[in-house]
C-alpha cells in the first residue's frame, strides 16, 4: 500500500541548538563595551596588586591590537584583544596615577615627624564639619572638627617659601565656617605624613588617602588657624553657592537648626551624607541601609519616574520626556554631593533616554559598562573604594541575579500551593475564570512585592561579602528592610526635590510641603531606629580575604550564568559547596593552641590589652584611651576580627579611669562579654558621679555578672595559666587616697614564664609591693604608661624583667622624664612608635614581637 503523504507527517525544520560558545558571542556581541570594562578593571586590580613593568603593558597592548585586527570572523578573538588591550591601559592608568607624582610635589618637603608650616592653597571641597566620634562616651564635650582638602601652592617652613603642589587633608579642630571651594586660604599648623596602622586589622589609611591622590595630612589646632586670602568666583564656588541654596529651601518651614532631621534630609535628598549625625549614621549602617545615604541609581530612578509621570499626565511624548528626564539628571548629579553612585546611575539615566530618542535598544550592561570605564579613566585608583565596588557590584546583581531570585521564588511559591500544573498556573486559570478588577489589583500588588524582594534580596547577597569584608559587618536583616523603607525615602526624595524646586516660584508655595517632609523624615528616622533594635542588627563579621569574597562572587555568578549557557546544574551547586566549605574553614574560630598571647595594642595615652589563653579563653586588661576616641570601631573591633575572636570570657578593670575603660560600653554592645572584673575601690564612695557610676549605670540591665578581686585572690576557670592578684588590699584594709594607686596589678604565669601588668600604680602602691610581693617577671607593661616617680627605678629593678612594654601615646624622641635612661640595656618596646606587641608564651619559649618595624 502506498504511503499516504500528510502535513501531519512531514518533518518540519529542525531547531538550531546554539553551542555555549555561541550564545556568549551573541552576547557579547550586543553588549560591545563589557570587554574592554572587564579588563580595565582587570589591569588596573591586577597593578594595585603587583605593579607591572611599562614594557610589559606595552608589549600587551600591541597583542590586543593585533588580535583585534586578526579578529576578521572570529568574535571570541577580537573581544579577547579588546579585553587585553584594556588590561595594559589600566595597569598604565593606575600606575601614573599611584605611584608617579611632580617633582614639586609637597610629599617631596614632608618629613616622617610633624612639621610646623604655613601652608597656602585653594579649598577644593565643601568643608565637612562633624562632632567628634568617641563612641558612647559622651560625657565630656569636645568641639566640632573641620576636615579641608586643600589643593596646595605655597609651603613655608624651615627652609623659606616653596612653589609646591598636591592635595593635602586637612584637620581643624574646631569649626570652620568662613571657607567654601574655590577660596584661595593659608593655613597654620603641622604637616605630616599620613600615620600607618598600629594594630592588626586597623584600616590602612595611608593607602586609602594615597588612593585619592592625598600624601600629606596637616593639622591645626583652632579655627584661628585658618584665613581666608580671597574668595572666587569659580565654577566649584558657584555651585557650591548653588548647593547651599538647595539646602536652605529644602530645610526652610521644615528643620530649623542643625538637627539631625535636617541633617538626614540633607543626605537622603542632596547626597550630603557626611552631614549625616553619627549615631543615625550607624544605625542606617546596621539596618543594611545606608546606601539610601548616598545618591544612587533609587534616588535617581525616582526622579526619573517622577519627570516621566508628570511628562506622560501633561500629554509630552516619550521622546519629551526622555529629553525633560535626561536634564533634570543632569542637574541633579550636579547638585548632588559627587559619588561613583551617582555618576555612574546619571551616566546610566541618560544612555537609556538617548536610546529612546534614538530609537535604539536599551543594553543595560552595555551601559553599566561604559560608566565603569569614564569613571575608571577618569580617576583609576577609586575601583578599590568600597563605595565603588558596592555600587557597580549590587547594581550588576539587580540586572543579572533578581530575575533568578524571582524566578526560584515563584517556583518555590508554586510548589508549595500545589501549582505545579501548568494547567494550575494563573494565567491559564484567568482564561478559564477571568478575574475580578480587586483580584486583579491584589495579583499586581504581590507581583510588585514580589519583584521588591527579589531586587532587594540579590543587592543584599551580592554586597553581603563586601560589606564583611570593607566594614566587618553585615546587616542579616538589610534585604527585608530596603523593601520597608522604600515607600517613606520615595516620599521624602520627592517632596524634598519638589519643596526646593517650588522655592524658585515663591517661599509661600514652598511652605506647604514643609510640614509633611518634616513629619515623614522624623518617621524615617523611628523606622530606621525601630529596624535597629531587632536581633542581630549590625552583626560583627570576623575578618573576611579577598579571595573568598571573589569566589562567593564568582559562584554567584556562575549560578547566574549556568541556565543560559545550560550548564548542568550540579556544578553550580558543586561551585556553592565549595564556597561554603572555605568560608567555613576560613571564618571559624581560632583553633586553640598550647600558647598564651598578650597583646599590648596601640590605644594612645591609654591602655588595652587581650590576652588569650591556651584553652581558648580570652580575657581583656583594661579598653580606654585618651583622647578619647571610637575605641571599638577603630581599634579593639578590628583587632578582634583579625584574630577571629567573637566572645570576651572577663574584662579585667584595673581602675577607675576614662583612659582605662572609655571603649567598655561600645565593647558590650557589639561583643558576648562573660563578665567584668574590678577591685572593691573601682566605685569610689566619695565620688557618686564620676565615671566609673556612670559605666554602672550605662551596664545596669545588661546582665553581665560583676566580680570584684583583691590582693592575694586567683583568677579562677583559667585553666593552665595562673594569673594572681598582686594589689589592691581590700578597702577596709587600706584606705588609698589616690586613685591610680588602686590599681588592679596581675601576675599572670603559664610555662615557667611570668607577665606582669601593673595598671597606672604609683608611689604607695609600688613601696607596698617591693616590701613585700613576688615581683619578678619576665615581661614587665610599665606602670602607668611609663611615667617615672622615685620608686620606679627600684620597682624595674625588684622586677627583673627581659623586656619592657610602654603602653602609650608619647613617642620616645618628646620623652623627658627619665624612662629612656632606665631601659638602657634593656629590651623596650613603645607602642607609640612600635604598634601593637605581642607577647608569645609556650613551655620553653618567650617571644617578643611588634606589630610595626623598627624605624
């Protein structure tokens, strides 16, 4: 029988299946500029990291071109020359602009030590005046500080007038209010370099200043210091004129004064974030939304929305309103205090309303990539700026990773209503049984949820890492409460904009705004204080490498990328086990050893030390400092970090002293604290306001047990280390009059080796422990930061000890009272010059090291 021909029957065209190596081509295709981005990111990491010879970058650059000019049908090979080619021009890039400075240069004419000057220049930036940052202590009022850039011309100091230039930051200690950006000024005070790092784990300030092209740093001490020679009529001055304006018709019929409602508003609206108070500041840090503080791609995202919508309601056409939305960006980015979020998300705003006036395509990563590469040409070294890396990092995760977040969420969603059926799914069922118009509006509300958490969530993961790693933080609640804060920050962005673009109309016009932008700031103020307060807001991160936020990185990347190139699913999950299994290894506690560990840190006129004891305890001795300053943020936090430390098992208060527990109360807010040790004369009864009540009364209802120890008691649950009780007596025993005097000194033996720590003890104390202590120790911290008074000499002596540790802020060269001369011939070291020490004890070993080499 013959066969039957029948359309049902005949083969169709078979589908092409693209290879992988296709579909990036496609890709990479329509998105030209991501290659070259690529490697000017590549190149100018790969010099901040190893510095690469000029030939070698040349030699690299005519590879590129030729593989660019061999690419004729080969895309894989013309982006690859592209991307070489790139390489070599950052590592070109980032080293004239690290390491090549003028020979006029003021870092040429600034020694190590501090140099009295007079210096004249031009402010280059709005003066950012800011209290000073001493944690919670609060207790003793200290002025407001001014930090200048100053572009410099003129150096005088010991050898006469010098033409010099460089940009040099500078520190008034008081508020300055006579100095705007372009005026030509000449200032008092001390140049120097910029201090190195005294413990581990401190930030590199140095290197972060170096990066932004400042090599000196000056310091005055009072606004005096400062004159103004002549103002100008620059561009920088009129627009800051301009800026000032804006901020005076946003605040007015809203904030009077300088209140940290109007502060914020300042930085929500105008990007004027270090205007932004302290407290609030960190607060929106813990939260996991501090992003809002700065103009980003949400602030201008929403002027955009705003422009379109009032361009759509007045009948423009989406031509009109690309061209309205591409002005007002342009003059917001302007008003707005600079940033990398904000010119990349104006850079970004406008290449998508010129495609629209053009008629084109909108290529977000094409894009995204060509505001990474005018920011990077424009100044190299900012790719290692965390603002930066979290705005363009976050950014990428919203365009590639929220519609899979999305997507595994609404399959998980599915699953767990039984919708597994496609003929269960909505839009099959609508056809079936076409909704109402509330169901309809409650579908597009939980779409519109949906797509929040989805965005907010994948801008969480991605920053996650970085934020470990810059900040040794992490928000666990940052991806819920970007979603809650969206809708009161939408408001007060547009009417904070509105008010101040109605102030041009007429002040009358401008009021009327003003009550509810006052009422919806102060309300975003007690949702974000509200949002502060749930568990484990602002979470401490243990100190996270570099390698591991690039493969965390690198996973979630993979992931991103494995569906559309249908790589098989288990290597993504392959790719996340071993993420997880080295952040694991690299993030768990120390593992204890048979060692005993003390750490002397650097803390200024003050005292902190850690000890850690072989079973893995660790103890505290004494956290103040003076003056004072954010202990916690930028001393004891990152020490503990570094060392992968999470828990305190004692604090040890040696006595009642700011200088020796200023940082207790940040400390107990970040960190498990075990319990506090003092001796019975910690709370004096002939003092009820000083403050030491006052730590009482800030620690009352933490719950945290309080022991108190006197001379002759042991340390108890120390396990092989002994640590004894030397002095004070009991109070009823011996009344001591001075207060240093009752200071908890502590003999502490493990292996045959003993340290002794002595707290500020002077005369009475020490005469009372030469008649009749076992003194003699093999490492000796210096009583009361290596002050000398008669009995100091006998007490080294009575001591015996191997080395001396000088736990202070007076460098030995300004040091006049006579410890130099007794630690001649013996081993010292100064924390002042020396950094952090660290005093390592096993059985049969005493090592003595500093964290900073010897000049």
């Amino acid at each position: 029988m013959p066969e039957v021909s029948s359309p049902y029957t005949q083969p169709g065209p078979v589908p092409e299946i693209r290879t992988r190596g296709r579909l990036l081509a496609e890709w990479l295709a329509a998105q030209p500029l991501v290659a070259p981005a690529v490697g000017l990111v590549a190149g100018i990491g790969l010099d901040g990291q190893w510095p690469v010879p000029f030939a070698a970058a040349v030699a690299a650059f005519i590879a590129g071109g030729v593989m660019v000019f061999r690419a004729a049908g080969r895309t894989f090979l013309g982006h690859a020359g592209l991307c070489l080619a790139a390489l070599s021009a950052g590592t070109v890039l980032h080293d004239l602009s690290f390491r090549h400075w003028p020979g006029d240069h003021l870092a040429r004419y600034c020694p190590p030590e501090p140099l009295p000057a007079r210096l004249i220049g031009t402010v280059c930036s709005t003066p950012v005046i800011q209290s000073v940052r001493t944690g919670r202590i609060t207790w003793y009022a200290q002025p407001a500080h001014t930090r200048l850039m100053i572009q410099a011309e003129e150096l005088t100091g010991t050898q006469g007038p010098l033409a010099v230039s460089g940009l040099v930051s500078v520190l008034v200690r008081e508020p300055v209010l006579d100095a705007a950006p372009g005026d030509r000024v000449e200032l008092f005070g001390t140049i120097h370099r910029p201090v190195p790092p005294n413990n581990p784990g401190e930030l590199d300030w140095p290197l972060a200043l170096r990066r932004k092209g400042v090599l000196v740093e000056m310091s005055c001490p009072h606004a005096a210091n400062v004159r103004r020679l002549s103002s100008s009529r620059s561009f920088a001055a009129v627009l800051a004129a301009v800026r000032r304006f804006a901020v005076s018709a946003m605040r007015q019929d809203a904030f009077e004064g300088d209140v940290p409602g109007g502060r914020l508003l300042d930085a929500l609206v105008l990007g004027q974030r270090s205007a932004v108070d302290p407290a609030l500041n960190q607060a929106f840090v813990n939260t996991g939304t501090v992003h809002y503080l700065s103009v980003s791609g949400a602030h201008v995202g929403a002027l955009m929305s705003a422009v379109w919508g009032l361009g759509r309601l007045t009948r423009r056409t989406r031509r009109g309103c690309a061209l309205a939305a591409i002005v007002a960006v342009l003059f917001y980015a302007v008003l707005a205090e600079p940033s990398a979020a904000i010119i990349r998300s104006a850079v970004m705003g406008c290449l998508f309303c010129t495609a629209l006036l053009l008629r084109r395509p909108q290529r977000a990563p094409n894009a995204l990539a060509a505001a990474a590469i005018l920011l990077l040409i424009w100044h190299p070294t900012q790719l290692f700026d965390p603002g930066f890396q979290l705005s363009f990092v976050t950014l990428m995760a919203v365009m590639f990773l929220s519609p899979r977040v999305h997507a595994a969420g609404r399959r998980l969603l599915d699953r767990l209503l039984g919708r597994d059926d496609p003929l269960l799914q909505p839009p099959v069922q609508d056809l079936l049984h076409p909704p109402s118009r509330s169901r309809r509006a409650v579908r597009a509300l939980l779409r519109g949820l949906g797509w929040a958490f989805a965005v907010s969530g994948s801008a969480w993961l991605a920053g996650l890492l970085l934020g470990a790693y810059h900040f040794r933080q992490i928000a666990p609640w940052g991806w819920l409460n970007t979603v809650l804060i969206i809708p009161p920050m939408e408001l007060v962005l547009l009417l904070g904009l509105g008010k101040t673009v109605l102030s041009a109309i007429g002040p009358g016009v401008s009021a009327l705004p003003g009550r509810p932008l006052e009422r919806l700031t102060e309300a975003l103020i007690a949702a974000v204080n509200a949002m502060d307060g749930l568990p484990g807001s602002g979470m401490t991160a243990p100190e996270t490498p570099a390698w591991l936020v690039f493969l965390g990185l690198g996973c979630l990347a993979f992931w991103i990328v494995a569906r559309p190139l249908r790589i098989p699913a288990r290597w993504p999950v392959l790719a996340g086990a071993v993420f997880t299994a080295a952040s694991l290894i690299q993030l768990a506690p120390r593992a204890s050893d048979r060692s005993l560990r003390l750490h002397v840190l650097a803390a200024g006129d003050g005292t902190a030390c850690v000890l850690e004891l072989p079973g893995g305890q660790t103890m505290l001795y004494d956290l103040g400092t003076r003056p004072l300053y954010d202990l916690q943020r930028w001393t004891i936090g990152p020490f503990l970090a570094h060392r992968r430390i999470r828990s305190i098992d004692a604090l040890i208060l040696s006595h009642a002293q700011l200088d020796h527990f200023s940082g207790v109360p940040d400390l107990v807010d970040r960190v498990r604290v075990g319990r506090i040790i003092t001796s019975p004369h910690f709370l004096s009864p002939g003092n009820p306001t000083g403050p030491a009540r006052r730590l009482l009364a800030d620690l009352t209802g933490r719950g945290i047990p309080w022991q108190t120890l006197t001379a002759g008691q042991r340390l108890a649950g120390t396990g092989e280390v002994r640590i004894d009780v030397l002095w004070p007596p009991p109070a009823d025993v011996l009344a001591i009059p001075l207060e240093n005097d009752t200071s908890l000194v502590l003999r502490i033996s493990f292996g045959g080796r003993r340290i002794l720590l002595c707290g500020d003890i002077e005369e009475l104390a020490q005469r009372r422990l030469l008649a009749g202590a076992d003194l003699q120790a093999d490492v000796l911290v210096l009583p009361h930061h290596g002050s000398v008074i008669r009995t100091t000499g006998a007490f080294i002596s009575a001591v015996k000890p191997q080395w001396c540790i000088r736990s202070s802020g007076q460098a030995d060269r300004e040091t006049r009272n006579g410890l130099l001369e007794l630690m001649a011939g013996r081993r010292y070291l100064n924390t002042a010059e020396r950094g952090a020490v660290e005093v390592l004890i096993r059985p049969g070993e005493l090592r003595v090291t500093s964290f900073k080499p010897p000049t």
